[in-house]
C-alpha cells in the first residue's frame, strides 16, 4: 500500500524498518522538528528522521500538522492508509479522514488501560504484571479508536522502561505488517474498546523525578524502575562537598528495615518507610551509569548514611 508514517522515538524505527523490508511504498515520513541534544545542546533530527533520511526517503517536520497548508500537503500525498507510532501530536479529522483506508495507531498498552503519552512508564509504577502491544484505528478522542491486533508481554520484576521498550518495539514491529495486510484485504476485525478500566498515561514531569523514601519499598522500587533511564529518579547523598545528586536506574526489593533513607549496609541497601531497595545501578551527576560495584568505588556510601 502507499502510506506515511508519523512517528518520532527510537520506538518507532524498528516498526518503519519493518514497513519498508515488507514491501509497502513509504510516500512520507513525518517527525518532530530538530530539537537540542546532547551536551552541546545542537539541533539534531528525531531517531525516526535521521532513520528515514538514511533510507532516503522523504521527511516532513511541521510544528503542527493542524495548519490548512500541512493539511493541504497530506491530502495531496493520496494515500492508500497512514501508520501512527508514537508521533507526538495530535491529528485533526481532516487528517484522519485523509487515506482512502484511514490512519492506524500502534499504541505500548493493552487499551484502554494506559491511554496516553506514557504508557510504558506507568504500568511498571502501577505494578502492572503485563502491559502489551496493539494496533488500532485512529479517531479523534484520545486512543479510542477500535483495536484490530493486539500481543501481551509480561513485566519482568526487573524490568526498566528501556528493557520494556524494547520488548515492547520488537513486537509492534511484528504486528504492523500484519494488521496492514489484514486491512488490505479487507480481513481486519476491528473491536471497540471496553468502555470499563479506562486509564490515562500522563507525560512524565521533573517533579514526580525525586525518590521519597517514606514510600513502601515495592512503589519506591516500581518508581525507579519507570522512570529508567530517563529522567531517573533520584535522590541526594552528602559528600564533602555538599549534597550530590544520584539517579537510581535499578533496583531490586528487600525485606530489611530501619529509618527511611538510611543507608542499611555497603551495598546500596536503602531503608524505605516499609521494608528496603537494593540499588543495582546508579549514576552520579556528571558520570555515566554504573553497576552498584563500580559506583561505589568511586563514591563509597557506608552503612549509616542519610539520603535525602
């Protein structure tokens, strides 16, 4: 089929790469605008863009796909169906209306549950013991539209937002093609969504980032884990010369007690305000991430220490 494909994420790569080895014709592929990355802080394509660039296909980055004059130009791409994975905006009922088979979603939940920008990182933080992949059709409302495939995949008791997403790209990659030729074919089975167990995925803030030790072991260890690696959660330890900041990238639950935030042994053990976590990864600011081992040598935590 002739189709575009909307997505920004590494996330989404593997599902074009996926498009394109399956034979589909790849009118345009549209991204977020450049944005400031790295220390430097330059101006650099989304992994979907530069993906896109390398294959040589053509890329649009429009602020907003609302103006008459991106409207006008996706109308113009006369497309049999439009693939949405993880785009980042909105699309108006013009755009919708636009592909002759309409535009499709691949979406990181089992909806309705986790509607929203951040499905992955809130189903580890709400202990969610399976989350999935599935593909649907696009409405207005925010992921309402019926779904057409779906795939579960488990959520490991060590499993961070990078180990998910990636479980959770491999099989999304998979299912496009075949939805899309179920669609093709007239074959797909679209089923509307439970209107019961709707949740949203909220965006991330810097706020939710600080870790609060008073919390339950388990939502303080499902905190790191969500928000690995990025933004991190974090905390703040003492050194000689004041307080540093640490992130914590995994974690594991343990049974041992004391006061919240104190450091319980040698070994990354942290009291929380109901049992403790054992830190496995960590990464002071202006280091890389490191395992427990390596992170001590250079900043040793003993036994005792108060974090905040």
């Amino acid at each position: 089929m002739r189709i575009a494909f909307l997505g920004t994420p590494d996330f989404a790569v593997a599902c074009l790469a996926e498009l394109v080895a399956s034979g589909h014709e790849i009118a345009c592929v549209y991204s977020q605008p450049p944005a400031p990355r790295g220390r430097g802080q330059e101006l650099k394509p989304s992994p979907v863009h530069a993906f896109a660039e390398g294959l040589g296909l053509p890329v649009r980055t429009p602020i907003s796909m609302k103006t008459p004059e991106e409207i006008e130009a996706f109308q113009a791409l006369d497309l049999d169906a439009a693939v949405v994975v993880a785009f980042g905006q909105i699309l108006v009922k013009a755009v919708l209306d636009a592909p002759k088979l309409g535009c499709f979603n691949l979406h990181a939940s089992l909806l309705p549950r986790w509607r929203g920008a951040a499905p992955i990182q809130r189903a580890i933080m709400a202990g969610d013991p399976v989350t999935g992949v599935q593909v649907m059709r696009m409405s207005e409302g925010l992921d309402e539209g019926p779904v057409l495939l779906s795939e579960s995949v488990r959520i490991d008791a060590l499993d961070t937002v990078s180990s998910l997403h990636d479980r959770l790209a491999a099989v999304g990659a998979r299912l496009l093609p075949v939805a899309l030729a179920a669609i093709e074919r007239g074959g797909a089975i679209e089923t509307p969504q439970s209107e019961d167990g709707v949740t949203y995925a909220k965006k991330i803030k810097p706020a939710e980032a600080r870790i609060d030790w008073t919390r339950p072991a388990a939502e303080i260890d499902r905190h790191i884990r969500g928000l690995s690696p990025f933004p991190g959660a974090w905390f703040e330890a003492p050194s000689d010369k004041g307080p540093v900041r640490v992130k914590a990238l995994l974690s594991k639950v343990e049974d041992a007690d004391g006061e919240a935030g104190t450091v319980l042994d040698d070994d990354l053990l942290i009291a929380c305000g109901e049992g403790s976590v054992r830190l496995l990864k960590a990464q002071r600011e202006g280091k890389g991430a490191q395992d427990a081992g390596d992170f001590l040598r250079g900043f040793p935590l003993a036994a005792g220490t108060v974090l905040a």
